[in-house]
C-alpha cells in the first residue's frame, strides 16, 4: 500500500530523523564514556579494598561490594585450536553461529552445494542517502 504522503518528503523526514537519532547517540556515548570511566575508577578503589580487607563480600547501608574472579578463554593459533577440538571431539568449544560473509561467498563460489540444515531468509531494506552536492 503506497503512501499518500509524496516520496520526497518521507525521504526528507526520514534523513531528518536519522540525523538527530545519530546526534543523540553521539552525545549519548560521548557522557557515557566518561560515566563507564568514573565507574572503572570506583571498581578499581572497591577491588583494592577487597584485596586489603581479604574479603570477598562486604555489606554496606548503601549496597553489597562482592568481588568474584571471572575467567575468560581464547586462542592465538585459531588452527590448532580447531585441530584440537576436531581431534578432541569438543564442538562446544564454539558458539552456535555463522559467520555471514564468508557463508555468502562459499555460496556465491559454490552455489550447487548448499549445507545441511542452513537456512536462509531475505528481505528487502531500503536504505535512503542524503543527496549528493553538485559542484
């Protein structure tokens, strides 16, 4: 069902709208920033507290500071990562997604030969750009 409304001016507005969306969350992250920075200073002072009081847990009228150690896991050599959970028979190493730009391109290269249980869905976006200035 087309609009009433002329094309030119839902392409106006809708450029109008992106724009202050895009002003908003610049100014949004700029303040952020600098409140995520505040933050990392307190958790930094609250951690060497922990540290200097060997605590683990410690109550507060304002709030509970509990400290806890979080492991993160990677890999520097992606192939014998992946030998190894081959070799290991450990898939769950990984995480349950594709990577769709280079899903797109082996299809593209071999469109005859599309893998079990892929599915695929595609839609029509638009997108709209400012008009080009004329010199």
């Amino acid at each position: 069902m087309a609009s009433s409304i002329p094309i030119e001016k839902l392409t106006k507005v809708y450029i109008k709208i992106r724009d202050k969306r895009a002003e908003l969350s610049a100014a949004f992250k700029a303040e952020d920033t600098v409140l995520v920075a505040q933050q990392d200073k307190i958790k930094a002072a609250l951690l060497d507290y922990c540290k200097v009081e060997n605590a683990n847990s410690i109550n507060t009228p304002a709030g509970t500071v509990i400290r806890s150690i979080t492991t993160k896991y990677w890999t520097s050599d992606w192939e014998s990562m992946y030998r190894f959970v081959v070799d290991n028979e450990v898939p769950e190493f990984f995480t349950k997604s594709l990577n769709q730009t280079n899903v797109k391109a082996y299809l593209e290269e071999h469109p005859e030969e599309l893998p079990p249980g892929l599915n695929v869905d595609s839609e029509y976006v638009v997108s709209i750009r400012k008009p080009t200035k004329k010199r």
